[in-house]
C-alpha cells in the first residue's frame, strides 16, 4: 500500500517545522511525505481571491504563497532529510516554475493537485520529465478526467488517479466511495482515495474497496493554525491508521476458503457439543425438545445439529439429569 502523508501549508512557511515533520511522519510507517511547492510569482496574482480569511499576517493570498516558499537549497535539504529516515519526499507543484524546481531538487514522481488536473500547460511540463504523475479528481467530472487521461496517454505517461472529495472536511455523505471501483473499471489503472474527513474510517473503508494508494493530511495537533489543520490526522491516528491499513492490505491478499475446514477439526471436537438431557429420564420416556441440553465436547453424544432425529422417540434406559444422548439410548 502507498501511504502518503501530505503536510501541504502545515509547516506555516518555518523550514525548522517542515523538518520536524519529516521526523514524526517517518515513524508512523508511511510510505512518503508530500509537501506542496509554491512561487507565489509564478502561479499567483492580485486578483486571487483569498480562499479562508484566518490569516492575521497575510495581507492576501499572493503573501501567503509568498510566506510559503522555500528556497532550492532548503527543498534540497528536505528531500535529504527524507532520504536519512527513509520516506520518500514529494511534492506538489503549482507552476511550471515549480516543477523546474523540483527537478534540481530530484523528485521520483509528481502529485497533480485538483484544481490543476485541467492545467494541460502544467501536465504538458510534467509529462516532459518523463516521471509518474498522481492525479487528484476532486474537483474534476468524469468527461473532464477523461480529456485529462487521453492527454496523457497520448504523451505515454504512467499516471494514477485519486477519489477525492473537495470539501474541508469531508462529511461522510460526501466520501464518494463508490467511485473508487467506477474508477478502476474505467481506466484500468492503480486508482487510490485522497481524504480531508479528519478521521481514519475513509481510508480504511477505501482500503477495502481496493484503493491502491492512500493520501491525507496530517498535523501536529488540529488546533494548529493553517487552512487543513481540521481536515488532518494527527501523528498518532496516522500512526493507528497505517497500522490497520497494512494489515487489511494483508487480508485482502490472503482470501479465506470457506469451503474448507479442515483446518478447525480439532477445534470443532473441542469448542461444539452434544445431545445431553436437562434432567432425570426413566425408561420408556418419549423425548421432547423441552429435554435437550448441548454439552462440550463433541463426539460424546449425538450431534447437537441431529436433534430432530430423536424427537419423540423412546428412551430404553433411564437417563440421569445431564448425561449425554446416544442413539443407543433408544429403541
């Protein structure tokens, strides 16, 4: 299972916080760490409206890209720091400028974010690196993922795609789980859930359903300032989440053959029972159901399942309360 650990604005712009987090997210087992890689010039203007006014130091939303920035040099020291703990670095870029970046800083593939996955001028720089692209659908109908994937495809590159809700935090209802199958029926590619929810039941339930990869946000505490901080998992939940991931992984490779118990013989002569009688019985006594009692363990009596068969039959012998029931004790 790809596990990616998105941080995106988490770090606030502090070099020294987007390293601590590189530290925590390698000990909760996932298997890469996604920053978001913005130049507030190349991607940004005047006349980008704010998205969620909670900023008090950013005048608009071009600052806050701006704040957001590293340098070459510091996205280099991030992607070594990623190497020493072993995660892999990612990140998403919003310009071509960006991918220029990432391409010195080395990236082995590239997130494609939701309100990008139309930026044919960003797909076009991408699919030129020659690297795997991630997809997110978010915002994106189907006819518009379709123009997307045969854009690619004409360009031969290798690319998944992500169920993804564009809400902060998702609800529930809004999920979209069932898209995951539709997805991997429609375009036969590894096809993955991003989540916003806040909550780990997401992408466990997408696990089941087959996602291939896994992305959701991930904060130190959701009380931090920052536009995802409530639409994130905290380290521990990532850490109980990749934990239940990995191992419904494992079930879903491991399938169980109903149809054969073999295995469980010696448990089934333990744990199932046989007939006994709830009380004292004299000869000749007909057998009712209001008689029976079932007693551990097996193969001392008749059959709990066979109980119908002695029904109203006669017993030859006396039978004292809670002894086992054999066809031997009837006529």
């Amino acid at each position: 299972m790809d596990i990616i650990a998105e941080i995106g604005q988490a770090h606030d712009g502090s070099l020294g916080l987007a390293h601590s987090y590189i530290d925590a997210v390698a000990k909760t087992g996932c298997s890469a760490i996604k920053f978001q890689t913005h130049i507030a010039e190349a991607e940004s203007s005047k006349y980008e409206p704010f998205r969620v006014k909670f900023s008090k130091q950013d005048a608009s939303r071009f600052d806050y890209w701006k704040r957001m920035e590293f340098s070459l040099d510091e996205w280099k020291g991030l992607k070594d720091h990623c190497d020493k703990v072993g995660i892999e670095f990612m990140s998403s870029p919003f310009s071509n400028a960006a991918v220029d970046l990432l391409e010195k800083v080395g990236v082995k593939r590239y997130k494609v974010g939701s309100g990008e996955v139309n930026n044919f001028v960003l797909l076009e720089k991408i699919a030129k690196t020659g690297k795997p692209i991630i997809i997110s659908s978010g915002m994106s109908s189907i006819e518009e993922l379709d123009k997307t994937v045969a854009f690619l495809k004409e360009r031969r590159v290798v690319y998944s795609i992500l169920q993804c809700t564009t809400s902060y935090p998702t609800a529930a209802e809004q999920y979209g789980l069932n898209v995951i199958h539709e997805f991997k029926v429609r375009y036969q590619v590894p096809i993955g859930f991003s989540d916003h929810s806040s909550s780990m039941e997401a992408c466990i339930a997408a696990t089941t359903l087959g996602a291939e990869i896994l992305e959701f946000h991930v904060v130190f505490d959701k009380e931090m300032f920052g536009p995802d901080a409530k639409s994130s998992l905290t380290m521990q939940e990532t850490t109980q989440l990749v934990k239940a991931v990995n191992n419904i992984s494992v079930a879903l490779q491991n399938p169980i053959d109903k149809s054969d118990n073999s295995n469980y013989s010696e448990l089934k002569s333990i744990f199932e029972k046989s007939l006994a009688v709830n009380s004292n019985l004299s000869t000749g006594h007909c057998i009712t159901f209001e008689d029976l009692e079932t007693k551990k363990p097996k193969g001392y009596g008749i059959p709990a399942n066979e109980y119908e068969s002695i029904i109203g039959k006669k017993l030859t012998s006396s039978l004292n309360k809670f002894d086992f029931l054999n066809y031997s004790d009837f006529k």
